[in-house]
C-alpha cells in the first residue's frame, strides 16, 4: 500500500512538473514574441528627495502588456528570462529604451538627475556588458551621469570580489552611477559595500514596511542608512508606502524614498505630470506625532 502510494505520487510529481515545465516554455516564447514585436513596456518610478523635496530620479519597470490579465508581472517574468537567457536581449531593450527617454526628458527640459536601470546578474557577467551600456549612451548622446544601474547582492555569487571589481569599475569609468538594490536581502558581504564603487544603496521594502510602527525595526533601519552613510553613499528607501514611513525616513535622514506613497510606477507619458505634483507639495513632511519634522 505504502509502495502504490509513493508510486502514485512520483507519477503525480512529474507530471507537475512537466505542466510548470510546459507553462515555463510557453511563457517564454510569448515573451520572446513580445520582445520582438515591440510590445513590451517601461514604466517609471520616480524616487523623492526628503531634504528638498523635489524629485531626484525615476526606477524604469518592465512591464509585459497581457490582452486578458491587464501586465504579467516582472515577478513573474523576470525569472524566466533569466533561466532561459532572454534577459540579456530584454535587458539590452530596457536599458536601451529608458536611455532614449532619459535623453528625451532632459532635452524637454524636465527636472530629474537619473534613470535608475535593474540589471540582471546575468547581464552584467556577458564579457563586454559595458560596451552595450556605452552603445545605449551614444546612440542617443546620453550624458553618463542621468544613467544609473541597480544591480543585487546576488550578483556576487559564484564570483570573486576582484573580478566584480574590475566588472564594476569599467562600469564606473563610462560615468554612470552604481546602485546596490534590494539590500540587507540578499548574499551580503558588508566588506564590499567598503570596497566596491557604489554611490547610491536601496533598503529593500522588508525592511522599510512598518518600520514606523515597531521599535526594533525601526532601529535595525535607523542603522541600515547610518551604515550606507558613513560609507559616503546615498541611502534610498524602497516600498515607502504610507506618511508614517515616509516620516519616519524624513526623521532619520534617509537621502530618498521610492514607493507607492509618492507614485507607483507610471507610463512615460504621465511623468511630466506627476514630476509637477510632486515637485509642488509643501516642504515640510509631516511628522509621526503631532510635530512637524522640518
Ligand atoms: P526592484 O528592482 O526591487 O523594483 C521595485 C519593485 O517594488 C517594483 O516591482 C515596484 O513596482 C515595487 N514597488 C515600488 N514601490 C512599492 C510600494 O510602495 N509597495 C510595494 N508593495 N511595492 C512597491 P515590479 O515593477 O513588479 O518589479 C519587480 C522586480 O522585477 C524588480 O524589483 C526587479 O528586480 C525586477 N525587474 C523589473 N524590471 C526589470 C528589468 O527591466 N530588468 C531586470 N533585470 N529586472 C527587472
Ligand atoms: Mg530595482
Ligand atoms: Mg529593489
Ligand atoms: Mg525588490
């Protein structure tokens, strides 16, 4: 009896697993169809600065437009692109087409200093990775600077710190900035925190979400931007949600925040729009309490 079941179940297991296997295979070739046929889109996230309150950059989003489930997430997406080597073509495309309206939104005149850019650890570890960064900035004569790419801890893995140096480093010397998203999640080494050319750490939503509402957390997050700080980088807060965590990252003098509170990522063509609404709110952030944090 015990052997029908374990039997009965190996066949049920691997028949799971060929239906995923089949949903993987099918996902993958609508999205490389997608890909082709320019229907993918980029969204923009804009991230605010605290201090001044003014906007300072833009998070560009992949978005894949599905006619029955309105966008297929990047969650979702991402992971597939990245098995099957898609994502070096998908992230050619993104980098290239946020590059093409960071040089369009500079040139209307629009106040931002970068596009931030998610790029895939399998991106970055092709052997001539700046080459394609260098192509997107001078095919649209994108000054460096409004460039800036979000790269994760995993990227670390199974390499060693010399050659993320010198990857990194040819990146840093094109001009663009380098940003350590999803931090505090993922394989961290503080050391290359210390070492690496970073500008800018992203505090990964599991840290920031209720950060307000409980001590412990509170403090952990205080530490987390102290830490980037003193280490001469800009501190972002990711998934700022509600006014209290937006306070409480006023409070403890995070750099920027990015999240829903302020904007949820948006077609390129409301930027205009939303830049103004941002840029127009009053400078003082409201405080958790009754006071008022200036
Ligand atoms: P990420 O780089 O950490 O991007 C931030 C994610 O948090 C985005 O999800 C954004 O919509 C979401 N988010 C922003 N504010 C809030 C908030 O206040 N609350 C909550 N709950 N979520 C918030 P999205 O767009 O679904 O992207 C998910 C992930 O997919 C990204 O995480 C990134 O790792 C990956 N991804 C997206 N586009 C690309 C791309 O072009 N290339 C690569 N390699 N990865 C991408
Ligand atoms: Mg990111
Ligand atoms: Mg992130
Ligand atoms: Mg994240």
């Amino acid at each position: 009896n015990a052997r029908k079941t374990i039997k009965s179940s190996i066949v049920f297991f691997s028949k799971e697993l060929s239906i995923e296997a089949n949903r993987q295979l099918s996902l993958e070739s609508a999205l490389r169809g997608s890909l082709a046929q320019g229907k993918l889109e980029v969204f923009y996230q804009p991230q605010v600065c605290l201090r001044r309150m003014k906007l300072k950059g833009f998070e560009a989003l992949a978005r894949w437009p599905d006619p029955n489930e309105g966008y297929i997430s990047p969650a979702d997406f991402i992971p597939i692109a990245e098995k099957t080597g898609l994502i070096i073509d998908l992230g050619t495309w993104v980098l290239d087409e946020s590059c093409r309206q960071a040089k369009q939104w500079a040139q209307e005149g629009l106040p931002f200093d970068y596009v931030s850019v998610n790029v895939s650890p399998v991106q970055i570890w092709q052997p001539n990775f700046e080459r394609i960064v260098e192509a997107s900035l001078q095919r649209y004569h994108l000054p460096p600077s409004y460039l800036c790419l979000e790269i994760t801890e995993n990227v670390f893995i199974g390499h060693d710190e010399a050659r993320m140096m010198e990857v990194l480093r040819k990146l840093r010397d094109l001009g663009v900035l380098l940003s350590l998203d999803d931090f505090g999640t993922g394989y961290s080494s503080l050391s290359y925190l210390n070492r690496l050319p970073f500008s800018q750490l992203k505090i990964d939503r599991a840290f920031v979400t209720g950060a307000h509402l409980d001590p412990g957390k509170e403090k952990l997050l205080r530490g987390m931007v102290n830490l980037g700080q003193t280490l001469g980088l800009k501190v972002i807060t990711e998934g700022t949600e509600v006014i209290g965590e937006i306070s409480l990252a006023r409070q403890i003098n995070c750099d920027g925040v990015q999240g829903f509170y302020y904007s949820r990522p948006v077609p390129a063509c409301d930027i205009p729009d939303v830049i103004a609404r941002i840029n127009a709110l009053p400078a003082l952030v409201p405080a958790r309490g009754n006071e008022t944090v200036r």
